[in-house]
C-alpha cells in the first residue's frame, strides 16, 4: 500500500533542498531527489521493496514539477542541463540511447535511495529495541498499538 505521507515528505525535501542549491550556484541537479527519495523510503517502514517503491513515487512526482521547471529555466536563461545529466549526454550518438541514459539515471538511483532509506529505519528499529523501547514507531497511516 502506497504511505503518500512518505511520497509528499520526500517530495518537499527535493524541492527545498534544489531551491537552495538553485539559489546557491545557479544550476540544478538530481541530488535533492536523490535525498527526497531516501527520506520517502525512510518514512515508508523497514521493508526495502516498500522503500525503493516509494523512492520511485517520490523521484516521479518530482520530476513532473523539475522537467518543465527545466524547460523554463533552459529558454529563459539558457540553463545548462542538470548534473549529470550535462556530462552524460556528449558521449551518446542517438536520441534512444539519450532517452535511455535520461531514464535511468531520473529513475534507478531513486529507487536505490528509496531502498537505503528503508534499511536505515530498519537500523534505527532494531537500536530503539535494543535500547529498551518497548515498540518500533508506527509507519504513515498506521494507528499507534501503544
């Protein structure tokens, strides 16, 4: 089942941090959907599959708002392309292999993070248990049996 809560925390940590970095240097990247990501798995519980799902939920959704963020800043201002999106595509010869290398590199990392986020929460459950905790912390919609 899909935590939204999750989805919109790690969407709102892409879209504060790559306004602080926009803010910062003037150029976009991919690492505030990256960290947005892990976040969204973080929150979504301890399974890594449920991590790396929401990940990609979260890198989506992202992308939905940055692409034609992009588009805008790229007319306006002649943006260059995001990291490392602007080192990838020199070393493609057709628009598939371009299209592919967009894909992947917008998706897979996403989903990696989704996952380590999810490994993490698994790591701070099992410290809080060992620590004399009696219960883990309820995940997103889930009600608190204490």
């Amino acid at each position: 089942m899909t935590r939204w809560r999750a989805v919109a925390g790690g969407f709102a940590l892409a879209a504060c941090s790559e306004a602080l970095v926009f803010a910062a240097t003037g150029r976009v990247t991919l690492v505030g959907g990256l960290a947005g990501s892990a976040l969204a798995g973080y929150l979504a519980g301890d399974e890594p599959a449920e991590g790396a799902w929401h990940g990609l939920l979260t890198a989506m959704a992202w992308g939905i708002v940055l692409i034609p963020g992009l588009v805008v800043l790229s007319v306006v201002t002649d943006a260059p392309l995001p990291f490392p999106i602007e080192f990838l595509l020199p070393l493609l010869d057709t628009a598939g292999e371009a299209t592919t290398a967009i894909l992947l590199s917008a998706s897979l990392p996403n989903v990696a993070g989704g996952a380590l986020g999810s490994l993490a929460r698994r790591r701070d459950d099992r410290s809080d248990r060992s620590n004399g905790q009696p219960q883990p912390r309820p995940t997103d919609g889930e009600p608190d049996d204490a």
